[in-house]
C-alpha cells in the first residue's frame, strides 16, 4: 500500500534531521558530495604537520563542517591513520567544557576506541590506564570508581556517562590536573604510544562541536589555556567558532601554536559581492543545483514545487543547516495543514508554505533584536562589512548566523536573507521596486 501524504511528510520530516552524516548507511542515503576543496586542505594539512601537529578548523555553524569532519577521518583511516572522531558535546555538557576536561575526554576516547577495535595494548599497561581513569585524587579526597563498576564492569563507559552528566565528577577532574597539566598530557600519550606501537599507525584526532562553545568559554580555552590544549604530541583537529577568529590577538594565538594557517569552511555563495543585491541577479547554478540534490534526498520531488525548492535554497544563505531547517519547518507546517484537513490529497511546499516557515523562523531571530544590532545588520547589507569588524555585537551576529561569512577574492559579508524582511520593516534597507525605481 503507498505511504499515505501524512507519512511522506513525516518521513521527509524525519530525513531533515540527519546532520551531521555519520553511520554507513546515513551516508549512503544522503551524501551529495560537498566541501571537496576544503576536504582536499585539510588533507594536505594533516600531511604537512609534525608527528604532534595541531590544526584548526572554523567555518560557520551549520555549514556541514561535522559531516566533512566525519568524512575526513574516514579518508584519513583508509590513508594508514589511527583516527578518533568524537563530539565534544557528546563527552561533556557544553556549558562545562574546559581544557582539563577536553584533555581528559581525548584520553578517554583514545582508550575507548582502541578497545572497540580490539587494538592488542598489553594487559599490563591498559590495567594501569584504566586504574588511572576511575582514581581522582584532590587535597580532598581520593576515591576509585572501580568498586562502582563492580566486578568486570565497563570503567570506560562509567567515566564517560559521569564525564557527561555529573557535574562533581568533571569537578574533581578539573581540581585534579588543574595544577597537573603534564601528567593528564603524559596520560594521554601513553595511550597513544600503545596505540601506535600495536597498530604500527600515526594518531590522529578529531575534536567536533568545540565551534559551537559559548565565545567568552571559547577565549578561555583557546587564548588563555593554548599551551596546555596543545601539549600532546599527537596530530589534533580542534574546531573553533567563525566569530572568535576576527579577533586578532586570538588568531595570531593559535596561528603561533599551531604553526599553520587556520582552515575554514566556506559556506555556499551564490552571488558575487558586486551583485549580491542586484535586482534580476542570477545565482551560480552549479551552487543551487548542489543544495538542490541535499534536498532532494530528503524530500519527494512531488512534494514541492520546483519555484518553491528554488527559493528555498536561496533563503538558506547558502548554510547547509538553514537550508535544513528551513525545509523541516516547511514540512511541520504541510503536516499541520494534515492534521486540521486529513482529507486534502494535494498539499505541498508552495511559496505560501514557505513563507509561513519563513515567518516562524524569522520571529526567532527577532527576538534577539534592538536598534543597535539591526544598524549593524543594515550597515553590513549596504557595505558588505560592519564598521568595525572586531565589535563584540558583531561577532555575536555572526557566531548566531545573522551575519554570514563569504570569500571570493576578498572577504565580505552579508545579512541572512531570511532577515531582509525584517530590515525593510524598518525602512533600513529599500524594498525591490524602490530599488528598480
């Protein structure tokens, strides 16, 4: 029997969900190849670096940065590397990320996945990691959660579930090794010694999500904790927020300490700087037509309009995540329509959907704006930049994708199109046929 409308849209819905890309079968499903260029960089990148080589990667968020990630780990494992691929975010509540802990979290992920893929660690030396794993020693206390593991139980996983969710736990941790770094950074290189040593292959880790950090946490890890995070002697990617690396003292930061140039994800870019405002202006094709396949794995081509599909990747700014959104918010409204008419056979994405979603989603971003941001905002749309570019206000438009971020020979910027609606309110920017007039 067909799948009635109600669960097209439901299944549509549920496709728009799956970012970032990681499972076999996700990719299978869903890849359109995307960011082959970046890819390309990071590769050559990783090639280049030393034995304990940092690398650092920004890009906004929602750009697809996770999925290339995911991507680039796996062409580095098939290259002859040890690859650890893991979310910050998964390991470690995000308001608490801190260096001590990121430190802790590679050493756990190290062990976990050598573990998982049976990597021989002789007994020996994998008994002493573990036994340092589940002892915290403070001038306070000194417990081992190996008697909470009970016999023959999983130290790895007890410490990563306690990582995530006990806030007293990261805290012991952080008393720990606060004053401690090289022992923690010790820790973390024998494991990867073992590693290397049994499988005869390079480490290589990949830190997701750390781009998505609130910016004052970002400063203290990255500009006041540097030396620290990048002690290890292994190779690293740590990823960064877009907004924070306009910032020149931090770039020249980490620039320094990591001895290379930062790597970034550019976004989509349909128009040129010189047109990006210009009536009747073409976008690129080739770009439209990529986010156009992003969508068309997830959504049945019945089930929008090809007008309506078009407009909707121009509204995403070219940001793979907005372009999701936007497409799952248009899918939640379809799915209203069903819920109040479960008799109408014709409903899809036409332009008066997308406006609907547009509109709910534009509110959100509202709701964080005053007069000084949206001058901010009308000044970047008329100049392609802000007046000063390191303004904090700014930044914070930008790390919130209310600024987007594009290159092209030079760099410049542009507001979201999702929020124009909102400046022509206002009378800050001219409305089409005042422009054509």
């Amino acid at each position: 029997m067909p799948a009635s409308l109600l669960e097209r849209f439901r299944q549509a819905y549920r496709d728009l969900d799956l970012f970032p890309l990681l499972s076999a079968q996700q990719i299978e499903d869903f890849r359109v190849d995307y960011g082959q260029d970046t890819l390309a960089r990071l590769e050559q990148a990783i090639d280049d670096a030393d034995q304990d080589g940092k690398l650092i990667f920004s890009g906004h968020r929602g750009c697809g940065k996770s999925t290339l990630l995911a991507r680039f780990g796996r062409e580095m494992m098939q290259q002859g590397y040890f690859v650890v691929f893991f979310s910050i975010a998964e390991m470690v509540e995000m308001s608490a990320v801190d260096h001590i802990n990121i430190l802790y979290a590679i050493a756990v992920q190290l062990l976990s996945k050598a573990t998982e893929r049976q990597v021989p660690i002789p007994p020996k030396e994998k008994d002493a990691i573990l036994t340092w794993l589940a002892t915290t020693r403070t001038e306070t206390t000194s417990r081992s959660l190996t008697g909470e593991a009970g016999i023959g139980g999983d130290i790895l996983k007890l410490v990563t579930a306690k990582l995530k969710t006990e806030s007293t736990f990261r805290e012991e941790i952080k008393r720990t090794y606060e004053r401690r770094i090289s022992e923690l950074v010790e820790k973390v290189e024998t494991i990867a010694k073992c590693v290397r040593d049994a499988t005869k292959k390079e480490v290589l880790v990949i830190i997701d999500d750390l781009d998505k950090l609130d910016l004052k946490l970002v400063e203290e890890i990255y500009k006041k904790n540097i030396n620290a995070l990048f002690q290890p002697k292994i190779r690293i990617v740590f990823t960064i927020p877009i907004a924070v690396i306009r910032d020149i003292e931090l770039r020249t930061i980490l620039q320094t300490a990591s001895g290379s140039p930062i790597q970034q994800m550019e976004v989509v870019k349909f128009f040129s700087r010189e047109n990006r405002h210009r009536s009747g202006a073409v976008p690129e094709e080739s770009k439209v037509r990529l986010l156009l396949e992003v969508l068309q794995r997830r959504i049945e081509s019945d089930l929008i309009e090809p007008d309506t599909a078009h407009e909707l990747i121009l509204s995403s700014g070219g940001v793979m995540r907005e372009l999701v959104r936007i497409a799952r918010a248009c899918c939640s409204q379809c799915l209203l329509l069903l819920r109040r008419e479960p008799e109408r056979t014709e409903i899809k994405i036409t332009d008066e959907i997308l406006e609907l979603a547009l509109r709910d989603l534009r509110n959100d971003f509202a709701a964080s704006l005053g007069t000084s941001r949206y001058q901010i905002l009308a000044t970047t749309y008329h100049h392609g930049e802000p007046e000063e570019v390191n303004d904090p206000e700014f930044l914070l438009l930008l790390h919130g994708l209310y600024v987007l971020e594009y290159r092209n020979g030079d760099l410049w910027y542009d507001v979201h199109p999702m929020l124009l609606e909102l400046l022509k309110r206002r009378n800050l920017i001219e409305t089409e046929s005042e422009q054509d007039g």
